[in-house]
C-alpha cells in the first residue's frame, strides 16, 4: 500500500474522481450534481493545502454509440467529438475546474487497457468461451434469467434481447473472498453503510458470476489486440480510466505513486456494483493497492421517479443556470440534497433557496455590512474599538465554523458542511438586530462601539467568502472584492486568527449578489414558454394551414414504388438489426438490407409480398450493397412491414 501523507517531500495528496459519463445528446441535472460535489471537494482540499487531482472525463466506446453514430450517418468518433465538447462547455459553464479530462478514445488510454488486457490474460485470470444469455444495450449490460425484472433489464426496465458469441471471462469468483474480507476490514471503502450491505449481501455472498468482458458483434471498441475479432468489453475499458490518467502502463506522466490509490470515487448509486466489486477485484488481480473510498451518492428524483433522458423528464442544467445564476444552482444541488441519500428537486424549491438563503441572509448580510461601514465610516472601518460581552458569542462561533466544516466534509456531508456556514451567516444577521449599529450611528460617543460591531460583522464576513469559495466560487470572488480583501486574508490558515486582518482598505458596495426572483412572474413565464412550446408544436402538426408541407402529385409521382416478393432472406454477419432480402421485382431479383431483424425472423419473410422503392440510389450498408427499400409502419413499441394480399404479380406498380 502507499502511504502518501507520510512523504515529507511533498504536500498532501488528494485524488477525486467522477464516473466518466457515456455521451449522450444531453446531460442533466443529476449529471451535474455529481461533477459539482467533486469540484467542491476538490476545491476544499486544495484550500486546505493539499496536492490535489481531480479527473473526470467520458467513456465513449460501446454497441450502443457505434449504433447512434450509423442513424446520424457519422463515423463514431465524430459522434462523440461533438457531445464530448458539449460536456466540456458544460463543465467550464458550471464552474468545474478539474485537473484532468480523459477520454477512452485517447490513444495512451487504448493502449493501456490493451496491456491490461494481456496482463490478466496470461496471468490466468481471463479465459476464452461463448456467452448467451440476456442483453440490455443501452445499459451494456448482461443478465441471467433470474436477474430480469419481468422479463426486462433490472437497471433501466428496457427490453433486451438474447444473445450468443464467443467472448472472453473474467475469473471473478477467485477473488470474492478476498475482497468480502477487504470490505469487512475497511468499513470506509463503500458509503454510505446502506450501500455497502447491498452489495455483500445481494451480490458477493449469494456467488459471483465471471464476467464476460470481450464482444465481437460490434467494432467500436479497443481491439483484444491478440486475437483479432474481439473488442475490450466496457468494464476493463472504462475502469481503467482511474489508473490510466495517471499513466499506468503508457506514455502519460507517471503519477500512480504519487495519487494512486484514489481517495474517493465519487459515483451515482446506479453503478456501484461495477465500482465496489469488478474494479476492486480487477485491481487485486493487476496487484495494485484498492482505492480508499468509493461513495455512492443518490439520485436527484423527480415526481415520478429518476430522472433520465429516456424518460423524457431531464432538466437541463445550462437552461437552470442561465435562468437562475450558477452558483445559485451549485448551492441548491449541495445544500437541498442530503448527500448519499435521494433527493427531489422541483423549481420552487430552488426559489425558495434563492430567495431564503441566497438573497435575504447571505445577500442582506453582505449589503447592510458594507452601507453602514460606507454611511459611517466612509467604508473604511476605523483602528479604535470598544469590545462588549455581546460580542463573544459571535466570535466564539466564527472560530467554531471552520472546524465544523472541516468535520462534514470529511465525511462527504456537503449539504451538513453548508449548513454550517449558514448557521454562522443567520448568527451575524441576528447580531446586527442585538446590536442596533443604526442607533449607535447617532451618537458621537459610540463610535468606538460601532467600529466594533462592523468589526465584527466584516470578520464574520471574511469567513464567510473563504469558506462558501469550494462551493460558490464566482459569488466569494464577488463578495471578496466588494469587501476588498486580499487573497492572503481568505487562507485557511488565516480563519485560525480572529482578527487578523484589519480593514484598512475601502469596502464598496455593488449590486446585489442573489436578487430576489419573484415566485409568481417566474411561474407566468414558465406557463408562458409552455405556451409557446405548445403552439409552435401545433403549427408544425397543422399541415391544413401550412401550405409548406404539403407536396404536389407530380412530387410524389417521383417515387416508384413496386410489389417484390421475397425469394430469400438471412441476418446481416456484421449487423444485429440488419436483414439481407433477395426480392423478385418482375424479372429483376434486387438485393436489400432492411433494418427489421428485431422484429422479424429471416425465415417468417420469405414467400411475403412486400412494397419496395425501387428508384432510390444504390448505397452500402454495414459493407452490404442495398439495392432499394422496403415499407414499414413503426412505432416506439412495434413495427410491421407492409405487405400486399391477393393475386398481384410481383413488379406491380403501386400507386
């Protein structure tokens, strides 16, 4: 094991890490909340002196891209190029500020999980079969029979399809034991508890199953470079990204004895099972020490259940964050979720925080500070002061709060940790309610007082923005520079000290930090914008009133469309969803791929009279040339081929 703290070297070390998320045409809230969480433990950590790294990054290869990239007519990696931009503007608009991106297409990457490949292999802990069984393709997942949930993936409630090929295994048994007894020995290395007991329990006391972690019916993957044919299945693939960034078995700087292992892997609860049992077991099996802590935070739900794309009930962070402030978003996703448990967000909550939290307390606090020490002083808070018992109380808990903090992040609980400095801004405002600075401004006699009072509240302040920068880093630099505080004032080092900046230069009040959204206008414009949604999706569907879809016969005489009957049919050798028709069209047999294997079996065609376009430019399909197309009815749930019944000859026109 590594022990990095006791290098007298160096500082500290840290080492973060999100899960890399699979591209997808939109990321959502919940996305977001997990890379804001890493972000603000990052930030904490690096505040606190340490030598941190923070990764996060994508995990592009999978049947499921290489199929999305064919429907948008691209190369896969351009497919990904794109959404992998978009989560990097993402991120830079969220305020994120990792250390490392990685990407499973970046050459270093391909070759080291090659080379990891190979390792397992001739170590004896990767072997050669076939797998059948049940598939999920979104998920990327394989499941036995008991395993499916009516007849369904378990994780996502999505068909799946049975499947055969030959593909590597991966010995997972041989190391159950072994890492039972990891787990029971480090009651930290799955959180929360809830979590942990789920996995012994549901998965490694009832028995592994080895897992396969090869395939050969898609290509879009890092080649077993061995034995041609077969691709790194997902699990080695992505992974590995942990170790790889830090230059494990490539050309990348070598910094697996610097970081390695992880302090934490910050993860969504849905993919614990590939993080606290195939990674740790993988990790034991290439010899390297297991990280200290994966944590398995809840989902950010919403009425109705999880949010996700397929469910069409995603919110959309960059629309909240243009509406709302970035930072306003980044405190509602870390102070309104308890972290490792669910979490519900709706819009009037994130008001609600907005206009409480945001605008009245912290908001207030900074405004009323800084227009009495301007109205008073000059905005300039004067050398003599007069200390009274009131004030011990206050500054008893700006000492407290640090340290308070520091225990709650510790222990992952950003909502607790947040709720802390809160406690510290509610006291300050109440002070200012002891106090009555407004009074003591009248009397000449007591500006020594007030110079105290202000005194206090601009420490309680100076806390404040060192404290809030991991988490609402644009609104500490505001704050910190309307209250004109050097950075050597906002250390941590400098929160031990009461006291020990003295305000010599000129505060200045600005615009508001977090101005009040009025609950009511906010919901007349969501109602609107519904509104307007609505109406533009009526006009597109009103083809009565728009001349512009409507098409002339003379248009449609351009299509030519004839009755073929299918004299052969057999699945596509490269393609799952792709049958090869033979169709007789008069005297002429035409070749044409069809994209309906998942509905139709090769042998129920043959002999069918189906409509096929016969004038459409020949093209090639997954190496196939394809000679025209066959008409189908589809639907979400369903599709039908359009046959013709009676006695009509193939070649017959149709019209």
């Amino acid at each position: 094991m590594y022990f990095k703290e006791e290098k007298l070297d160096m500082k500290p070390t840290y080492y973060i890490t999100t899960p890399i998320y699979y591209p997808s045409d939109k990321l959502h809230v919940g996305h977001t909340y997990t890379t804001v969480a890493a972000d603000a433990l990052s930030r904490f950590k690096k505040m606190k002196g340490y030598d941190v790294f923070f990764l996060t990054g994508t995990d592009e290869h999978g049947q499921k891209i290489e199929e999305k990239a064919k429907e948008s007519g691209v190369a896969p990696i351009e497919y990904v190029d794109k959404i992998v931009k978009d989560i990097k503007d993402l991120w830079d608009l969220m305020d994120i500020d990792y250390d490392f991106f990685i990407r499973t297409t970046d050459p270093e990457h391909e070759k080291s999980v090659q080379r990891i490949f190979k390792k397992l292999y001739e170590n004896g802990d990767i072997y050669k079969s076939f797998y059948e069984g049940w598939y999920c393709t979104p998920c990327e997942a394989f499941w036995t029979e008991t395993q499916l949930k009516e007849g369904k993936c378990p994780d996502c409630g999505r068909e799946v399809k049975q499947e055969k090929e030959e593909a590597y295994f991966f010995k997972m048994s041989k190391y159950a034991d072994r890492l039972i007894a990891h787990i029971e020995e480090n009651p930290d290395f799955i959180q929360p508890e809830s979590r942990k007991n789920e996995m012994i329990n549901n998965f490694l006391k009832p028995g592994l199953q080895d897992l396969c972690v090869s395939r050969t019916t898609f290509d879009w993957g890092v080649p077993v470079d061995f034995d041609p044919g077969h691709v790194v299945y997902v699990w080695i693939d992505a992974l590995s990204n942990y170790i790889t960034a830090l230059g494990y078995m490539n050309d990348r700087p070598q910094l697996m004895e610097k970081y390695w292992p992880a302090d934490v892997h910050l993860i969504g609860k849905d993919i614990l099972r590939f993080h606290t049992i195939y990674w740790p077991i993988m990790l034991m099996a290439l010899d390297l020490p297991l990280p200290k802590q994966i944590f398995g935070h809840g989902w950010i739900l919403l009425k109705g259940g999880k949010m996700s794309k397929s469910k069409g009930n995603v919110v959309d962070p960059v629309v909240l964050s243009n509406k709302y402030g970035v930072d306003s978003l980044r405190y509602f996703a870390l102070r309104e979720m308890t972290f490792g448990a669910d979490g519900v967000y709706n819009e009037e909550a994130l008001i609600s925080r907005i206009n409480s939290d945001l605008a009245n307390d912290l908001g207030n606090l900074l405004s009323r500070t800084i227009a009495m020490v301007e109205k008073y002083f000059g905005g300039i808070i004067p050398l003599e002061k007069q200390e009274d018992a009131i004030d011990l109380d206050l500054r008893e808990l700006i000492s407290q709060t640090p340290e308070t903090l520091e225990k709650h992040m510790d222990k992952l609980e950003l909502s607790n940790a947040l709720a802390s400095i809160w406690k510290l801004i509610s006291r300050a405002n109440k002070y200012i309610d002891e106090t009555t600075p407004w009074i003591l401004g009248k009397d000449e006699s007591k500006k020594a007082r007030l110079s105290m009072v202000l005194f206090n509240l601009a420490e309680t302040l100076r806390v404040v923005t060192s404290l809030i920068k991991p988490f609402m880093p644009s609104t500490s630099q505001k704050m910190q520079e309307q209250l004109n505080i050097p950075d050597d004032a906002l250390t941590w080092d400098s929160l031990k000290e009461f006291g020990s900046y003295d305000y010599g230069m000129k505060m200045s009040k600005k615009e508001n930090l977090f101005p009040r959204v009025e609950l009511e206008k906010e919901e007349k414009k969501s109602e609107k914008e519904k509104n307007n949604i609505k109406a533009k999706n009526e006009k597109k569907t009103d083809t009565s009133k728009n001349e512009e879809d409507l098409i002339k016969i003379d248009d449609f005489a351009k299509v030519k469309l004839k009755v073929g009957s299918v004299e052969e049919c057999t699945k596509h050798p490269d393609a799952d969803k792709l049958l090869i028709l033979k169709v007789r069209i008069g005297e002429e047999v035409r070749q044409i791929v069809s994209g309906i294997a998942n509905h139709y079996s090769p042998e129920s065609l043959v002999g069918k009279k189906v409509v096929v376009v016969t004038n459409l430019k020949k093209s090639k399909i997954r190496g196939v040339e394809s000679q025209g197309m066959i008409l189908a009815a589809a639907n979400e749930d369903a599709l039908n081929v359009v046959t013709i019944d009676g006695g009509l000859p193939s070649g017959t026109e149709v019209r």
